[in-house]
C-alpha cells in the first residue's frame, strides 16, 4: 500500500503505513533481521512470508530481462493486469466517492464570479467546489501509481496531494496578499503536521491498543523537515538581530550609541524649528524607523537572503529525491530488494481506470482547480475583511482546510458510525494520506518555489515569517518526532496532536499579526508606506 493504511487484527494491533517517500516495505517484507520491537516471532513471519508471497505477473522470467524502460512502458501499458475501458473508467471515476455530488457547487462558483454575487456567496461555492477536486486528484494520483510504480506514483500522489495549496499560494502571491501567502504556508505546514495524523491516529486506534508504525525510510523524512523549518529561523532571526528600539528623545535620556544620539539630533533640531513638539517627535519617530529595521534596504537584504535559501532548500529535496528513487548502487543487492518490493500487494491489484484515461482526467481535474481557486482567491480579500475573523486565523486555519476538507468528512462520518456499534470497514480514504511527506514536500520544494516565481515575476514575497507562526511550526514539530520515536501510536496521542491543533487555532483567532512583518511583506515601497503613516498621522493632529 501507499498510504496510512489502517487495519486492525485479533492482536487489537494495527499497522500504519505513514509518512513514506520510497518504496512501500512492511514489517513482513523485510529479509529476516532484527524487527523494529525485536519482537522474533515477527522475524519468523518475516521470513516465512518471504518465500511465499505472491509474485505480479509482470515479474516472470521474460520480463526481468527487459531494461527498466522496457519494464516501464509495459507497466504503463497494464501488461499482466485487466485494464478497464472507458466508459468502465468513467464510470468508477464517478462513483469512486460520495463527496462528488459537490462538484455541482463548481458551476456556481463560476457563475457566482462572472454575474458578480456577493464575495461571501462566492468563496462559499469555491470553498466547497474544490473538496471533490481534491479527492479525484487523489483517486487519479492513486490510480496512476499502479501504472507508473509505486516510487514515481508515491512522488505524483503527493505533489498532487499538495496541488490545491501550490496554485491557491501563486494567486496569493500574483494578487499582492503576501501576509496571507506566508500565513497560509504555516497553516498547511501545521495541517499536515497535526490534524491530519492525530485524527489518522485518533480514528484509527479507537478500537485497538496501539497502532505501529510500519517500518519505512521515515528517518530521512524528519531530518528534511527539522532542516527546513529550522532554515525558516534563520531569516527571522537575521531580522530579530537589527536594531529597531527607537531613541528616547527625552531630556535626561541614558548615553546611547551613535546611531540614536544622531538621530535624538536631529529630533532636537527638527522641534526647534517648529511650534508643534508632537509633529517633531513624529517625523524623529519616522526617521528613526526608516534608519532602523523597517527600511527598503532591508527588506532587499532579506530578499537576497531569502532567495538564496529557497535555490538551497530546492536542492535538498531534489537531492533526497535523486537518493530514494534513483539510489547509485548499479544491480548491488539494494537495489533488487527495491526491484523485488515493486513485486508487493499493489503490484497484484488491478486499476479501475485505464492510464490514458488517467492522464486525461488529471489535467481536467487541474485545469478545474486552477479556474475555480483564481475565483476564491479573488473572492478572499473581502470576505477577510469581516469583523469576527482575523487575517491570521483565516491564513493559518481556514485557507488550509481547502485540502483536508474532504478526509475530514470522510473520518467524521467514520467515527460517528463507531461511536454508534455500527462497526464500519476503516474506510480507504483513511489510508490516502502522506501528512510528513507532504509537509516535507510543501517545505522544501512549494514555499521555495513560490518565493523564486515572486523573485522572477518581481513580488517581494521572503522567508521572513511570523514569530508567532514559526514558534507554533517548531512546536508541531517537536510533537510529531516525539509522538514517532518509538515507532508506535495510539488513539491517546491523537488526541493530544488534534488538541494542540485546536490550542493553536483558538490562540491564532486572537492574533492580529507582528506589524513588522506585514509592513515587510508590502509590496509598495516601505518608504512610501510610512510616508502615507506619517501623513495621516498629521491630519489627525491637525484636525
């Protein structure tokens, strides 16, 4: 399997498939070594089931003489497999989940648009129009892996998984809302982090003991997640270390650097050439800010910066690609056991829709999205401006949601029916998620790609994030490395992981924002900014 499949046994213990980006190996296709509990009856299994699990039929004697290209292209083909026709493979694209039947709010949202509804109305339609884009994404992404190989089709299912947030992030950016781009960013982050597995743990272990994790290349994973977030410190902490305090003009004022007795001069200077002592202190105050932080230069300084980050970050994540699914090892014996694990359960399944049906339901399912999030993101600016809703918490927690939206009814309706006796199959869309994996990928490809597209189309966007956003995103990391260490899981540290979420969410709907940051994230010229501050504050002295 590919995803956190969830499922239960006699022993009340499951296995969780979470947070790969190679090749799917579980506990019983391991050679016969030292089992992640060192549990040896496991080991015995393991080798047991080596030697008489079934083979695909696309790995015979024939065909392991063929060239990985060849063996590719007859993977494409569905050779050894029953490949559906089309009017099959529309059918079950149709009928493969009920949240489909909200794909007529996607009309709506487009009339909404053109015959210029009300924005609310519209964002409503949008919002709700993309939850069955983002399942059939998935079901595609699903459906193309066992054509294209689980390495490729891992790496396709979680690029698309994070398609809806990447397009919603280049209208931000191309519209100008870049606090909201930055905010939203941390909000996908801590989706992924924390929402998505707690309630995958919550859901899944609510009539089992423990869950386990199954045993993948997850190391690799957090140490690309720790190096990304941690890279995200570096240009909030460059920006922490300039001086910002403003002088104190007062008489009697202690010795200060040189830096404020010039400013505290020229202050003095200004005051003596005017009858009204507030507008000099006002117009010292908007020179010690242009001198200080708050300035064009540095903000082009952390521009420099972040952009060379985002080319670094970039080259991780293509490089911790390159070593998963490309491993430099000729024909060693890692590299058949990778061969040998592509002859796993999934090969064995047969898909339910044909590839070039897939291909073609993909780029309609993209191109779909692309149109309807552009009418969301148009419809965003205004329905931000109500009253009971901060531009944080809608960044953090609402914008996020785009992507989740349809898994959590899925798990809703799930866990209702258990709280009930019903004794519901885990649903398999329970199993579709890859929350590490995407927050890695977001993190190191999406983020630095949205800052170089803004560096090529001449947007100011950066790193240089909230203190609040990255002290709330290093938290939620720290909690999902410990909750993974031991390798198992349960319904309790779930639990723990969907309330943290929630602390963060209640906390963020009281947040404003650092102004700082927000007028770093202008894409007038600050000096201009803080000219048109200073003019109003005249006026309103004035009058």
């Amino acid at each position: 399997m590919s995803k956190n499949t969830l499922s239960t046994n006699a022993s009340s213990t499951t296995a969780v498939s979470f947070s790969t980006f190679g090749e799917d190996i579980t506990l019983n296709d391991l050679p016969r070594c030292t089992s992640p509990t060192g549990d040896l009856e496991a080991n015995d299994k393991a080798g047991q089931y080596e030697s008489t699990r079934p083979r695909h039929r696309l790995h015979s004697a024939k065909t392991r003489s063929l060239s990985r290209t060849q063996l590719f292209l007859a993977r494409f083909r569905g050779e050894g497999r029953r490949v559906p026709g089309w009017s099959e493979s529309a059918k079950n694209t149709l009928t493969q989940s009920w949240l489909n039947v909200f794909l007529v709010f996607i009309p709506l949202s487009w009339a909404g648009h053109w015959a210029g509804w009300n924005h609310s109305t519209t964002f409503a339609f949008a919002f709700l129009g993309v939850i069955p884009l983002t399942k059939l994404l998935d079901y595609g992404g699903e459906q193309m892996s066992l054509y294209l190989g689980e390495s490729l089709g891992d790496l396709i299912s979680i690029t698309l998984g994070n398609a809806i947030e990447g397009i919603l992030a280049i209208f931000l950016l191309t519209s100008c809302q870049l606090k909201l781009l930055q905010s939203t960013t941390i909000g996908v982050l801590l989706l992924h982090l924390l929402l998505v597995p707690g309630m995958t743990f919550l859901v899944g272990g609510a009539r089992v003991r423990e869950q386990r994790l199954e045993p993948r290349p997850t190391q690799l994973n957090r140490l690309l997640l720790m190096f990304g977030i941690l890279s995200l410190l570096l240009p909030l902490s460059f920006f922490a270390a300039l001086p910002r305090t403003l002088p104190n003009i007062s008489a009697g004022a202690p010795p200060a650097p040189a830096l404020f007795k010039r400013l505290a001069s020229q202050a003095a200077e200004i005051n003596n050439h005017t009858t009204n002592q507030d507008t000099g202190y006002q117009e010292a105050l908007m020179r010690a800010v242009k001198t200080l932080a708050i300035q064009d230069t540095t903000r082009n300084t952390v521009l420099k910066l972040s952009r060379g980050l985002a080319v670094l970050l970039l080259i991780a994540y293509i490089g911790s690609r390159i070593y998963l699914y490309l491993p430099s090892h000729g024909d060693d014996a890692s590299s058949i056991t990778l061969d040998e694990a592509e002859a796993d359960e999934r090969e064995n399944e047969d898909p339910e829709i044909n590839p070039w049906f897939g291909l073609i339901l993909l780029a309609f399912v993209v191109g779909l999205t692309i149109v309807t999030a552009e009418w969301l993101s148009g419809s965003i600016e205004p329905v931000q401006q109500l009253d009971y809703i901060t531009s944080e918490w809608f960044g953090i927690v609402l914008l996020p949601m785009l992507s989740y939206a349809a898994d959590a009814c899925i798990i809703v309706l799930y866990f209702v029916r258990s709280v009930l006796f019903l004794h519901p199959e885990p649903p398999s869309e329970l199993a579709k998620v890859r929350s590490i994996d995407m927050s890695v990928q977001f993190a190191l490809f999406w983020t630095p790609l949205v800052v170089l597209i803004g560096w090529w189309s001449n947007y100011n966007i950066t790193l240089l994030f909230d203190l609040w956003e990255i002290t709330v995103l290093v938290g939620a990391v720290f909690l999902v490395n410990y909750v993974t260490a031991d390798v198992k899981t349960d319904w309790a540290e779930g639990m723990v992981m969907v309330l943290f979420y929630i602390i963060i969410a209640l906390v963020t709907w009281f947040y404003d924002g650092q102004p700082e940051i927000y007028e770093m994230l202008q894409c007038a010229p600050i000096a201009e900014t803080l000219a048109l501050v200073a003019g109003k504050l005249q006026q309103a002295d004035s009058s």
